[in-house]
C-alpha cells in the first residue's frame, strides 16, 4: 500500500489478480512478470489459477 500526505488515507491495492480461465473455459498461463503464455510451460515458474507452480 502506498500512502499520501499525512492525511491518514491509504490507496493502491495490496495485491493483484490475474484471471487464468475465460468464461468459455480456456485456459492461460502467465509468467511472474504478468505476462500471457502461449501455453504451459515444459519447464520454469508460472502462474496459473492464482497460484506459482515451478515445473523442473
């Protein structure tokens, strides 16, 4: 959080949430950095469903 003045009000958000799975159904992988993958990684760190996973 972030905060301004001395006037005792706080902005920004704590966290952020990455949508990993459209309406229809599909599915995507995102990399730490918040960018969309072109599909699961063989292997390294990603997001997916909210969670890091690390595939060796």
């Amino acid at each position: 959080m972030t905060r301004f003045g001395g006037d005792d009000q706080t902005t920004g958000t704590s966290h952020t949430v990455i949508q990993t799975i459209d309406r229809d159904g599909t599915q995507y992988y995102y990399d730490l950095n918040g960018r969309r993958l072109n599909g699961k990684p063989k292997s390294g760190i990603y997001i997916f469903n909210g969670k890091k996973y690390i595939n060796k």
